[in-house]
C-alpha cells in the first residue's frame, strides 16, 4: 500500500483529516432527498415523449385521474412556466411539440410510486411525429428550429447570444492578433476536426426534488438533491413570479452531482404537483432511466481547429470553431460554450487566435454543466492537434509543449497576464513526462517489432488548464458563530457532495482559529434560511472563494474575541495573542483566557457580563473579473487558473483492442494542498472519470434520434476491474498570491484531459491518430483495420474500406 | 394442490393482498404483513426505515443495494421481500456494534474510500460478505467481488486500499 | 412495477407444474435476476409467480462417473465458480460461471435461469453446447430431455411449453484428457454483456466442439465448423483457418453493443485464441 508521502508546513492546513461526513456515511445514517420522507408526502411519476419531435395531437388523463390513490394529473395544459438557468427556453411540461426524447409530457402525482406509476401507463396520447433535428449540421442548416421561439426567449444578455431565426443558443466569440497574416506566413498549417458523444454524469443518487407549495401563501419548502440552493431559491422565484424569500431550499447529503445537479431540474415539476395536490408535498424521483434520458448530460461537441507553426516549433496561429450539441434546451450549455473562447487554446501562447463557440440546439437530450466543463471537450481538440503537429514537424512533443506553454507575462486567449503566482503549466507537464520515463515517441520499426507479439504499449501526456467558469460577480460566504464550549459552528451556503467541502474548510477555520478542527462544528445540510449565500457550487470555485471567506470570517472572530479578551485583561487588544483556542498577553502570557470564556460573552466574578455572544462573517468575491467583450472575447473571466498535465502509458491488444491503462501520472499546480487525502480522492474519481470518457462512455443515438442506451446495462461506467494499475498524483504548490494559503481549487481538474493524453497515446502505440471518442475496443479494432492513419469516425458506416 | 406446503399466508387487508413474512434483520426477528409485490429493498426502508441500503438503478446493475442475506452479498432491489422469508439479513446498520464502528468501517473513514457516500453501504456489504466467506482474499478476488458495485467518485483505489487495510487489521486484532 | 401478482411457492415439482399450467400469466421464479427486471421495466404482466426454490431436487449439484454433472435449476451461479469439480472436470463451463454478471448477481442467478431466459449473448449456453448438455424438463404431460441445442428457438424462445420446467441441466463425464476453454470480449473489464462469447473444447478422441453466444438470435453449437476442423486436424495452421472459416458460420447483427463486423472479427480472434490455448500453443 502507498504510504502517503505528503507533509505540510500548517497545523491543519495540509493535513490528512478525515472527511468531517464520513462517519455518517459508513454507518447508513447520511440522509440524501432520496431517503426524506414527509406527513401526507405523495410520490410522482413522469410519461416522457416516446419521440425526439412530435406534436402533442391530443391527450387523455380521464383513466388516470380516476384511479385510486391518484392525487394530481398535470399536463403542459395545465401550466405555461418557463424555466432555464441563462436562458428560458424550457416548459416544465410540453405543450404543442416535445423537442427530444424525455420531454415531460405528463406528470402524475398519488400516494404511492407503484400507483403513480400505474396511472401514467392510463394517461393516453396522441402524437404525430416530426423530423427531428438530428446533428448540429442540421442545426446550422436552420430547416428547422427546434425553438421557434428561439427570437423572443429570456436570456443573460450581454454573455450569451442566441441568433435569430437560427438554433443557435449562443454564439460566444473571440480573436486576437492577425490570424491571416500567421496562417499565410507561417512554415505548415494543419487543420484538423476532432468530435465526442454526449456523456452521462452518472450520480448514484439520481435527481430526487421534494416540493411543499403552501396553498394559502406563495411559500414553498424544496428539499433537493442539488448543487445550487441558492440558484434554485432565485431561478425559481424568477420562474413562479414570488420573491426569494418566499422559497425555502433544503439541501440534505447529496449522492453526487459532477455539475449534472448544478441549476435547476425537478424542482418546478415537483411545485406544479404539490400545488395540483392541494399543498400536500411531493417526491419527483428520476429513475436510473431517467436519469440518462431525461435529466440533462454533457454536450456532444466538435471541434474544428488550424494551427500554424514554423519549423522552429512556434506556435503562430490557432483558429478553433466549436459546435456544442446541447440537444434540445440550452440549461447550463450556454456556458459551456462560453468558457471555449478564453480556455479553447489551451495553456499556448498564441499571438494569434481566433474561436467560435456555438451552443446548438437540436432534438437529443439536453445538455449542462459536467465536471470541468467545456474542458475535457476542448482539451480533446487542443491536445491531439498538439500532438498531430509535433508529429508533422518531427518534434518531440515535451519539447514542443515546452517552447509554446505560457509563462509568466505572456497572455492568455482572452488577455490577461499571467504573473509568477498563476502557477506553473511547465512544472507540471516536466512532472509527468518525468516520472513515465518518456524517452521520445516509438519508431516505425520498434512499432512493428512490438506488434508481432501482438500487445503493443505508448505513452503520451497532455496539458490542461481550467479556472471557475463563473459570473463576473460571483460571491460567496461564510458566517461563525462560537458556541459556548470555545468550538465555532461555521456555515457555508455551498454544498458538500462529496468533494470535500466541508472538511477543507475547516481545516482552514482550525488553522486560522487555532483551534482543533474536531472543534469546528460544520453540517453538509445546507438550509437557504439560515445558511449565507453562495452562487453555485460548482466550478473548483470553493477553495479558492470559500476558503478566503473562512479567512475572513477568522479574523473578524479572533477581533471580537479579543476585544472582549482586552477588555477583560485590561489590556489593548493589540497587545493579545491566540494559540491553541486561548487569548493570552504577548507580553506577559500568564495574563490569558480560554475561547470559552469569551465565547458567549465574558463574565466578572461579579456576574456582569460584557461582550456577548460571538458571530463573524465572511464575504468573498471573484475580484476585478469582466465580462468579455462579445466580439473579441478580450476581457478578465479568470479567477485562478489550475494548470496541470498527465502522461499514461498504455498496451494495447491489437487483435481485441482493449486497452490497459499501466500508469497515470497526474500533476497539478494546486498552489497548496489543503488536505492531501481529500485531494488524492478527486484525483483517482477525476481520472477515472476521466478514463470512462476516454475508452468507454458516450450517448448512442438511434436515426430517430432515441437513446439507445438509457440503461446501466449499455451505458457502462468503470467498474473497480477498470482502474489504471497505477496512479500517481503529483502536487505542485507554486502558491496562488490572493489564494487561501495560496491554494487552487482541483475538483474538476482530474478529469480533463484524460482522453486527450490516452489518445496520445495510442498513437505512440499504433501509429494512428484518432479523432473521435470513446476509444473503445471496437473502435481500436475497426480502426486499425481499416488501414488508415487518421480516423475521424469510428462507426463502421464511415469506414467504408471495411466492407 | 396442496396449499400448505407454501410457506405463505395470503390475506386481504384494505382491498389490498398482503402476505404475512418474518425474517430476521440485523440480529432482530421481525414480522409484518407486505405485498407480494415489494422487493426486500423497499421492506427494509419502507417497513423497517432502514434507509442505510439504497436504490442507484433498480436493476441489479450497480450494487448500491447490496445487503447480506444468509450469508451472500446480493442485491436487494431485485429480490422479493417475500423471498427472504426466514432468512438473516444484515444491512450497513448492523455493521457496528456496542456502539462501536467495525474496523472495517473505520478503514473506509481513514483511507477516504468515500466521497457522497451513496454507494458506500453497498461496498461496506459486498465487502463484509466477502471477508466472511475468505478472511484472506487476494487482490483479484476482492476486485472481482467488488466490481458489482459502482462509484462515481473515489475511482475505488481508496477503497481498495481501505479493504485491504481492513485485512490487515482484522487478522491482528481479531485473529481471522 | 405494476404487476398484481400472486405468489406460491410450492415444494415439490407437481405442485409447480399443475399450478403452471393451470393459471395464465404464470411465471417462474428461481433467481429472479432477469425475471425481476422484465417486472419492473411492465415488459411482462405476471398475474402468478411460482418461485421454485423451495423444493428440495432442485437445489441439486451432483457429479458421478455414470451420469456425470446434474445442475438442478435452483442452483445459482456462484456454485458453479466455486466448484472443484466443475473447475476440473468442465473448465469452459466453470469459466463462462465465473464471467457471468456481477458477483452478487451470481449469489442469486441461476444456471437453468440463464438458459431459460434465452438471451442471444446467455454466458453459459457456449460452454453447455460444447459439452452436448441435456435440459431435462417436466411438465403436465410428463418428463422430456432435450438436447441444449435444440432448446433455443429464437431471441427470448425455448421449445418449452405451457406447464413445463427445467428440472436440470446434465451434461455427460467428459473423458480422460478432456479440455476446454471460455473466453469472451466485452465492452470493459468489469461486468457486461458479452459483445461475443466463445466456448471451444477438445475432446479426449481429439475431435473439437465449439460454442458461441451474441451472434446469432440463439447461442449455436457451429457443428459444421467442427467437422471441417476435425477433418484438417487441429493443429496451428489449421486454427489460423479456422478463425476466417468461423465468420462463414455465425450471422451476427450490429446493435448498440457492438457492429456485426466487430462481432466477426471477435469471433475469429476468440476462437483462435481458445484453440491455440488448447493445443498449448498461446500467442
């Protein structure tokens, strides 16, 4: 077993403290929206569109509505809310026209699943069915608007921009330099197209909503399965017409979220029940099916880039157009496009670039957020373009990386500098390439010799980089409180679905307060009445916002306590020190108090007391960020950025294309490690994750534009039969100037780039460069047997040599 | 027919069919009247509110149900209640005991073999059933019995480590 | 799940059959691993379940030089792995066990489930093939053997009737120097479908069995393949041919698993494979 080699500077910053929920965890008393039950709690089902485009003839819940049991029947008759996180583009049920295969057509709630089932198998449609559209070309085409709409929808304006009488949900955009010039000076120009699938976050919990409409207020209680409370508290509002404070949103454990859970899903069904049902609370629970067919993914995207180099190996130019399928709504996918045009040149300088981003609307499953967003996507492109042209110039690819990654004061995409304390791409791709022994890229004739034996190994590596895709103004907040035992009750208003939130946080109040972090008192629960503000947890945002609001809230405490302390040591509290959970005299340490003894307000021996009970607060916002500018991108969208790299080496068998993945190294600037088990867990999910896109995963679409796999049976995650043999995390703290002890945050950063790195590599091993995920047996085998050096589409219909 | 060598009673109760089941769950016998229909995941958390064992698919594929019933790890959504009738059943509630977590328990909290925790009773039941049947399993067999259970997030190398850890422990301070 | 069923559980075979035959909608029960989900996705409306576990011939494992294995049809799959027997004496079949789901499936699934349920890409039906297995069925009008190769009828299909069912499995004492091997290829190491499954086996007269699941809408035994092997004689170049002719033998489909040309290409690779391994000749 490896013997964690990690050793921090801090007391408790840095250490490897047990996950503050894990006891709750292991003993089955966590309790997710999935395990909440309620007094008089009826239990929803959905009748989802069997069509990607069809129009709703008629529709009959008469033998629905007449079963026992059945409380409320509700169809897109029966309410015309609109709901979308930038964009409202989304009926909670459809009326007129579903537009993919999941639509909500109907919605039943009774006293039970099995009823509200059965009533759903009564409620009768009629459809007629229309050609749906079924890839982003017939998007662009425009034959048919999957909005018609799409002109009058409410949006952010100014960040997004959807294009009239088009399916284009936003066109984000941006160019700097003189592309032109580059291209037409430059010694080679490559263009290239790389694509993937869809692809499911795969919580274990699935989406679950409970929703209480008061029938004699506005008020609604939502306990939820969600990333976003306080989005939801707000979109919601927005949505129904109330104010926020008339929304109460609750937050129990969470059974993971990876992004799919950020914003809003089956809260407004689950609202528009309870109030048909007289009040009576209401449980909309996705089924696994559901969960892929309904709820939204990750976009299919494709990418289309041209670089221009010269023989010395610079990086001249980079023009990248990317065609997001965000299926039928624009949910989060907006924003997925969006970060592409100040992250979709990866880590390079290039003076010279240019992206266009288009979130696209057609007829699959809709699209949101999914860990890292936009990145792994990106990545893929990026990093297989790099490859392709270190090849084409005959460089090693660490080299070339090396003379083209950024470094302090050059600039990114979008314009900003980069300074000495936004962390180090260089150090990190040395890191990997390092410790997977490269040595250079196989030869023709090592390649063939290895092939005999029928297994054939390479290494390759990949750069990453990500920072929060965040509002320009994106806050968050903290508030403590000390309970009357010296321990601070702290509250976040973000959401610990596993990442780890809670105890990081902690370990930075502990470390602040001096105090142990057993002594800092933090739920999971999170309940928007009580709990302060947070945007989103999404985005590796926490550390990095959270962490400097604990710092805050820390300080504004240790005043309070001490000017309390002085008052009762009679002394300036400039003249007080802490440590240890005590208040003592810098100069004369026997004059001290314990945190208790202020914690509630200090008391005389006399009885008066003086102080109070203690409360801080912190607030932290993303600092001095922009909008971009919609034409050129140019602008500061970046908070910190996370740089990172892998390198893996792999074998593959020639004959059944099965991959096996040896190693992975991963190294991530992460400025400082805030709690290295914690970290080490987001490694090995993230690069699993990550693993399971790259060789695996993927949305199969049928000509009718139906999931095909809509099921565990065929839509497979990795099993533990599926991890690396080896996986080695690599931290580099090159501190973050305005970063909690310098900290970045890592969440997401494990998964980008997975697939880019593995698609490397099997080009060291076979020669081939493949443009398209999952790199799946079968598609390995297909194309390798098709003879080509480039595959661009691994379905066996665009492989016409195989025939 | 001989209708008395099926070990059920069926009986009307509120327009709806009920048979009369008693098993034992977690060291405790209990008796309730269910549907045929129920499976023994939704007797355990609807009946009994154990809500330790969870549903993630329904369909057997995942093992976020996984309890141990007479002796094997199986998966509870995709049995009957009504199947369990006489059987011993131990759920993710009956690992501690006196009060007192299980090592293995402890080893899945101090090698963070968790992140959201849904799927962590599964693995600690899979896990258990295993160590029961063979307290000295290779690699291989604890990756094979494993491998039923999905989790999204850990990447299981730190569940891994935390069963292997688990046996290291329970050879020395239990004498398995 | 919006069946209303009834549930019996008889213990012993005529009370299963007479009540089988007389209810509509009547559905066995014995691990339930694929019976449960057909209930729950409302592909089937089962107004009876007559779960078999109780009675008490079924739970049979037995092995003996006369008749040599009976696997009756409440044996679960897990029995299968872990015995020696099994292991020693039909590798092929042991190993395709071993394949089979998840282990906690295993705990559960039966033997006689998985052929009943009559999947094109059922794990052990190959290896029951090659070892010429006889399903031994009863039913109302009384008990009937049908060899494992004509049990199949179609995707999802059996010969079996209204009232019938499997009592076991038997397949015969495979002789001295008997050997075999199940390999299969799937979408990722950790439990899935097989994409194709193939069971290859020589026998102690040197004669070769093979077969095959996922590629055709029943598992096949692909006897005349066997034939022109036999009549080559198996040696490398002869499994080198083999592995072309196989693609002439099975008619696989593209689905959301696999293409049909991946299928042919992993049949030929499995095969291959399986009788070089055989002949001690591993790639």
């Amino acid at each position: 077993m490896e013997e964690k080699k990690y050793r921090s500077k801090y007391k408790h910053v840095g250490q490897p403290y047990d996950r503050k929920d894990a006891q709750e965890k292991v003993t089955g008393q966590a309790i997710y929206a999935y395990d909440l039950e309620f007094p008089g709690m009826l239990h929803a089902r959905c009748l989802l569109s069997p069509y990607a485009r069809a129009r709703i003839v008629s529709i009959d819940t008469s033998a629905a509505k007449a079963l026992p049991g059945v409380r409320a029947v509700l169809t897109g008759e029966d309410s015309d809310i609109l709901v979308g996180l930038y964009m409202q583009d989304k009926r909670v049920l459809s009326k007129g026209e579903t537009r993919y295969h999941g639509d909500v057509v109907a919605a039943v709630a009774a006293e039970d699943e099995e009823t509200a089932e059965h009533a759903v198998s009564l409620i009768k449609v009629e459809y007629e069915p229309l050609v749906p559209v079924h890839d982003v070309d017939e998007a662009l085409e425009g034959k048919t608007l999957v909005h018609e709409d799409i002109n009058d929808l409410k949006h952010y304006v100014g960040v997004f921009f959807p294009q009239k009488d088009s399916n284009i949900a936003s066109w984000n955009k941006s160019k700097k330099g003189d592309l032109e010039t580059a291209f037409s000076e430059s010694d080679l120009v490559v263009e290239n197209e790389f694509s993937l699938p869809a692809v499911a976050h795969v919580p274990m919990e699935t989406h679950v909503a409970i929703v209480q409409a008061d029938p004699y207020s506005n008020k609604l209680k939502i306990w939820t399965s969600a990333q976003s409370p306080f989005a939801i508290r707000q979109i919601m509002a927005d949505s129904f017409g109330i104010s926020e404070t008339d929304v109460e949103v609750h937050i129990p454990y969470v059974g993971g979220g990876f992004g799919g859970k950020a914003g809003i899903h089956l809260e407004p069904l689950a609202t528009l029940l309870s109030k048909a049902a007289g009040g009576a609370p209401v449980k909309v629970r996705a089924t696994r099916e559901q969960e892929f067919n309904q709820l939204p993914t990750r976009a299919g995207m494709r990418g289309r880039i041209k670089t221009s180099v010269n023989n010395d190996g610079t990086i001249t130019g980079m023009q990248a157009t990317y065609d997001w399928d965000s299926g039928a709504y624009a949910d989060y996918g907006v924003n997925v496009g969006k970060t592409a045009v100040y992250s979709g040149i990866g880590p390079y300088r290039v003076e010279n670039a240019s992206i266009d981003s288009k979130t696209i609307y057609t007829n699959k499953v809709f699209s949101t957020a999914y860990r890292g967003f936009g990145h792994l996507e990106t990545h893929w492109t990026i990093e297989r373009q790099i490859d392709i042209l270190s090849q084409k110039l005959g460089i090693d690819p660490y080299e070339f990386r090396m003379k083209n990654l950024l470094e302090p004061g050059d600039k990114t995409m979008s314009g900003e500098v980069l300074t000495v304390s936004s962390g180090s791409p260089k150090d990190c791709l040395t890191a990997v390439v390092k410790e997977i022994g490269w040595t250079g890229r196989k030869s023709e004739e090592e390649r063939e010799e290895e092939w005999k034996t029928g297994k054939v190994r390479g290494k390759g590596f990949a750069m990453l980089q990500k920072a929060p895709a965040m509002p320009a103004n994106t806050a968050t907040s903290v508030i403590m409180q000390m309970n009357g035992d010296g321990h601070v009750k702290m509250m976040i208003g973000a959401v610990d679905f596993g990442q780890g939130a809670i105890t990081a946080l902690a370990q930075i109040a502990a470390q602040e307060l001096d105090i142990p972090i057993e002594h800092i008192e933090i739920s999971a629960e999170i309940d928007t009445r009580a709990n302060p503000y947070d945007w989103n947890t999404v985005a590796s945002k926490l550390i990095f916002l959270g962490g400097n609001a604990v710092i805050k809230a820390s300080h504004e405490m240790l005043r309070k306590m001490k000017d309390v302390a002085g008052q009762a040591l009679r002394t300036d509290p400039e003249n007080l020190l802490h440590a240890n959970g005590e208040i003592y005299h810098r100069h004369d340490p026997t004059r001290r108090l314990t945190y208790k003894d202020v914690a509630l307000g200090y008391m005389y021996p006399n009885g008066t007391g003086i102080g109070g009970p203690l409360i801080a607060s912190g607030s932290s916002m993303a600092d001095g960020l922009t909008n971009l500018h919609p034409e050129t991108g140019q602008g500061n969208p970046a908070a910190v950025w996370t740089f990172g790299a892998h390198a893996v080496e792999i074998e593959v068998d020639v004959e059944t294309g099965n991959v096996t993945v040896l190693k992975v190294a991963s190294a991530f600037d992460i400025g400082q490690v805030i709690n290295e088990k914690l970290v080490y867990g987001q490694i090995c999910g993230g690069v699993l994750q990550g693993l399971g896109s790259a060789v695996l995963e993927g949305y199969k679409f049928n000509s009718d534009v139906q999931l095909m796999n809509p099921s565990f049976t065929d839509n497979k995650i990795p099993t533990m039969k599926d991890i690396p043999l080896e996986i080695v995390p690599i931290y580099i703290e090159n501190p973050q100037h305005n970063g909690p002890y310098g900290a970045r945050g890592v969440g997401e950063h494990p998964m980008i780039s997975v697939p880019s790195a593995i698609g490397n590599a099997v080009y060291d091993a076979l020669g081939i460069n493949f443009h398209v995920l999952p790199l799946s047996p079968e598609a390995l085998v297909l194309g390798i047997q098709s003879g080509k050096k480039s595959i661009l589409c691994t379905d066996v219909d665009c492989l016409p040599g195989l025939h | 027919m001989d209708k008395d060598c099926s070990m059920y009673i069926e009986h009307v109760e509120s327009g709806k069919r009920k048979v009369t089941l008693s098993l034992t769950v977690n060291d405790r016998l209990v008796v309730r009247d269910v549907d045929p229909q129920m499976t023994l995941l939704h007797f355990l958390r609807d009946e009994l509110k154990l809500f330790g064992t969870k549903e993630a698919c329904g369909e057997g594929e995942c093992g976020a149900c996984t309890v141990i019933m007479n002796g094997k790890a199986v998966t509870s959504c995709i049995i009957l209640a009504i199947e369990a009738e006489g059987a011993q059943i131990t759920t993710v509630e009956g690992l501690a005991k006196d009060g007192k977590l299980s090592i293995l328990q402890e080893e899945f909290v101090s090698q963070d073999a968790l992140q959201c925790g849904f799927c962590t009773p599964g693995f600690l039941m899979s896990t258990r059933a295993l160590l029961d049947s063979n307290a000295d399993p290779s690699d291989e067999e604890i990756i094979e019995t494993l491998s039923g259970n999905l989790c999204r997030c850990t990447g299981y190398i730190p569940i891994l480590n935390a069963v292997k850890r688990t046996i290291e422990r329970e050879r020395k301070e239990l004498g398995r | 799940m919006i069946s209303r069923f009834q549930y019996f559980k008889p213990h012993n075979l005529s009370d299963a059959v007479q009540y089988l035959e007389k209810e509509d909608n009547s559905y066995v029960l014995a691990g339930g691993t694929d019976l449960m989900i057909l209930l729950r996705r409302n592909l089937i409306n089962a107004e009876h379940i007559v779960d078999i576990k109780a009675i008490p011939e079924l739970s049979a494992l037995e092995y003996s030089n006369s008749t040599g294995l009976t696997i009756g049809a409440g044996v679960v799959v897990n029995r299968l792995v872990d015995s020696e027997i099994v292991k020693t004496n039909y590798p092929a079949l042991q190993q395709a066990a071993a394949s089979l789901a998840s282990f906690q499936l295993r705990n559960r699934a039966t033997a006689v489930g998985n052929i009943c349920n009559a999947s094109p890409g059922a794990d052990l039906p190959p290896s029951l093939l090659v070892y010429d297995a006889l399903v031994n069925i009863t039913g109302p009008h009384g008990d009937r053997q049908v060899p494992v190769d004509q049990f199949f009828t179609g995707v999802k299909r059996t010969v079996l009737q209204r009232g019938e069912l499997v009592v076991s499995l038997q397949l015969p004492e495979p002789g001295e120097g008997d050997r075999s091997i199940y390999l299969r290829q799937t979408r990722l190491r950790g439990h899935d479908l097989a994409t194709v499954g193939v069971a290859s086996r020589i026998k102690p007269n040197g004669k070769v069995a093979i077969g095959i699941c996922a590629v055709a809408p029943t598992p096949l035994r692909l006897f005349a393949l066997e034939d022109k092997i036999n009549e080559r004689g198996l040696n490398k170049e002869t499994i080198d041919w083999a592995g072309e002719e196989i693609n002439a033998h099975i008619r696989p489909i593209s689905d959301v698993r696999s293409s049909a040309l991946y299928r042919l290409q992993m049949a030929s690779v499995l095969l291959k494979r399986g009788l070089l391994n055989l002949i001690g000749e591993e790639e």
